[in-house]
C-alpha cells in the first residue's frame, strides 16, 4: 500500500510540473510574440511617422523629385481627371436652354469687346496683321496665361473639398479644373482660324497648325505661378483679389490688344523682360506670319515659363502637407 500511495504520488507530481512547465512555455511563447508584434507595430508606425511628418521629408524636396511625383500623380489618377473635366464643363450652363451656345459666346466676348474698340479707332495696330486677327490671336493667348493663374487659385479649395476624405493628391484636384479653360482656348482658336480665313488666305499660314505645342510655354508659365499664389493664398486669402486687380492692370502691358508705344523708353526697355508679352507676341507672330520679331526675348520667356514651372511644382510639394491641414 505505501509502495502504491508513494507511487500515485510522484504521478501526480510529475503531471503537475509537467503542466507548470507547459504553461510557463506557452507564457514564454506568448511573451516572445508580444514582444516581437509590439517590435513589429512600432517600426511601422517609426516609419509611417518618418515617411509622412518628418519636416526634412519634403522640405528638402528637388526639382526633378517634384516634377516626377507630378508626372506620377497625374498619371495614375488620369481618370479621376478626366470624370472631372466632363463633370466641370458638363455643369456649368446645366439647365440653361442654350447650354452650348453660352460656353462658345463667353469664350469670345472678351476678343468681341476689345475687336469693338479697335473698329473704333481707339486701339491701335502693328499693321502687320488685320486687327481682327491681331487681337484674336492676342486674346486667345492671354487668357489662357491668365485663366490658368486664376483657375489655380480659385481651384485649391474646391479641389481639397471634392477631395476629402480620398487618397488623392491635391494636385489632382487643382488639374481637373484646367478643363474649362483648354475648352475656352479651343473655342477661341477656332474663332480666330475664322477671322483668319476672311481677312484673306495671305494671313493663313501652316505655323497656325503648331499651336498645341506653342501653348506649352504658357501652360508652363501660368501653372507655375498658379501653383506659388494657390499655396501662399491658403495662408493669406487676400492673394486671390490681389492677383485679379494685377492681372486686370497687366492685359495693358501684354501686347495683347494693342502693341505698347514706342515713344515710351521705359516700357521698350522693360519689353524684353516682360514674360507674358514676349510669349504673346512670339506665339501670335509664329501663329499668323510664320516668324518672330524678337527670337531673344521670346527665347527667354520660354526658358523662364520653365524656371517658374518648376519653382512652383517645388514650393506646392514641399507646402502641400501644411495647406492639407490649413484646407
């Protein structure tokens, strides 16, 4: 009896140490996986945390590192775009009976209002070209630097509206907007192949065919400084009217109605530094007479419509997280 008690007993205490040593193994274990998950867990949030919130992640942002995350965005997100730009243009004489017709007649008032003046003896030409032609071809020109400025301004807070809440960059959001404006510019060169054809075949010239790719210098130009005054607006809202007032100013120094007086030094002088007249008078001349003027200061607008692009495509990436929480 003693031999069988002692033995049920060391049985019993075998079990009971072996369960001790399982459970202290399966404590072990699991300590080792929290541990190893707690590990895990925070060099990812280590890394999510350097990769989005470290300042230095975009503050020491290139050029060539902007421009390719720009290229990338659009992209990828080509068809967001794309549903916009319909939306947009779609939408904005919705209801109206005449739809179509008021997108093409707010397209060309504003070569209507100044070709009125210019019938009047009140604007003066370059005789170069017919009047109608020489202002046709101006207007479709600067408004298209001018309405691509606008547009991005007045687009940054539309864009991080329609954006909310999505994975989009909000860059996306500020191109999808350019929409209207592309369709405006078309409707104005159609207007001016149009004036071209009546004022005479002599002032028809194939040159006219290269406008898609002569535009590049002020899409350039106007998405670049758009860029710069969207991100400064978001702090300072008075940029907005501001840049409205200048733009209404410098349509008088453009060469785009009328060509500036030759009488004035000054203005001559500051001619060949003025970006958007240079890129007016070089595409209007390429477009109409097949040359330009004055190669050196076109030349030079378009190497600074790159500079600015650029420059702007760098200070919206390096700015674009503060404006996320200023939007």
């Amino acid at each position: 009896m003693w031999k069988r008690a002692h033995s049920e007993e060391w049985h019993t205490v075998g079990i009971v140490s072996a369960m001790d040593g399982g459970v202290a193994g399966i404590l072990s274990e699991m300590e080792q996986t929290r541990r190893t998950n707690y590990a895990t867990l925070h060099r990812m949030a280590h890394a999510a945390v350097c990769n989005v919130y470290r300042p230095s992640s975009r503050a020491n942002i290139g050029f060539l590192r902007a421009l390719g995350l720009f290229a990338r965005d659009l992209w990828s997100h080509r068809q967001p775009i794309a549903v916009q730009i319909k939306s947009d243009w779609t939408g904005i004489y919705k209801g109206s009976y005449l739809g179509t017709f008021w997108a093409v007649v707010m397209a060309v008032t504003p070569m209507s209002v100044y070709m009125l003046l210019g019938w009047l003896k009140i604007l003066p030409t370059d005789g170069a070209m017919p009047l109608s032609v020489y202002i046709a071809a101006g207007v479709t020109v600067w408004m298209l630097i001018a309405e691509t400025i606008t547009t991005s301004i007045n687009g940054l807070r539309g864009a991080a509206a329609s954006l909310s809440g999505s994975q989009m960059p909000l860059c996306v959001g500020l191109v999808a907007h350019y929409g209207v404006l592309i369709s405006d510019t078309v409707i104005r060169l159609a207007a001016l192949i149009l004036f071209v054809l009546f004022s005479g075949a002599e002032h028809l010239s194939w040159t006219l065919l290269l406008f898609p790719v002569l535009i590049v210098p002020m899409l350039l130009f106007g998405i670049g400084l758009g860029f710069v005054l969207a991100s400064f607006n978001v702090v300072f809202p008075d940029i907005d009217p501001l840049t409205g007032m200048i733009l209404r100013y410098l349509v008088f120094f453009s060469c785009a109605f009328f060509p500036l007086p030759e009488g004035n030094a000054f203005l001559q002088q500051t001619l060949n530094w003025n970006v958007p007249a240079q890129l007016v008078m070089g595409v209007r001349e390429l477009m109409i007479l097949g040359h330009v003027d004055h190669p050196q200061g076109f030349a030079i607008a378009c190497i600074a419509s790159l500079a600015v692009f650029l420059f702007g495509i760098r200070t919206f990436y390096r700015l674009e997280p503060h404006i996320e929480e200023r939007l």
